[in-house]
C-alpha cells in the first residue's frame, strides 16, 4: 500500500524535526521557533489526512465492518 509508506516518510521526517529543533534550542530566535513549529504542525495535519484516507479506504473495502470492530491499527 503506497499510503503506509507516504505515512512512515511523513512521520519519519515529523521525528527528524523534533530532534533537530531539540538538539540545540538555545540558538533558535523567534523566527526559526515559528518555523519549525509551523513544519511540525504541517507534518502532523498531513499525518492525520492520510490516516483519515487510508481508514475511509478500508471502511469503502471491507463494508463498514470497522465501525463495529473497531479501527484498524497501523
């Protein structure tokens, strides 16, 4: 499926961020928090959009069923 792997590349890249902005906090000025704060945010709606699309897809596949099993985990 090229969804799981677009969502690990995505939350790959959301844990490069954080380590990178945690590595050396001191030496950031507002601007640079803003930015990095804004790519994270970025980073984690673009995670929730594919999660959301790869869940409606699995719902469309397997009927509905989901909804009284309950969600998938990935």
């Amino acid at each position: 499926m090229s969804e799981v792997r677009i969502l690990s590349a995505l939350k790959r890249e959301l844990n490069e961020i954080a380590h990178q902005a945690m590595s050396s906090p001191a030496g950031r000025d507002a601007f640079e928090y803003g930015r990095v704060t804004g790519m994270y945010a970025g980073l984690q709606r673009a995670i929730e959009v594919v999660e959301m699309a790869i869940g409606d897809r699995l719902e469309e596949m397997d009927g509905g069923i989901e909804r009284h099993v309950g969600k998938p985990v990935y």
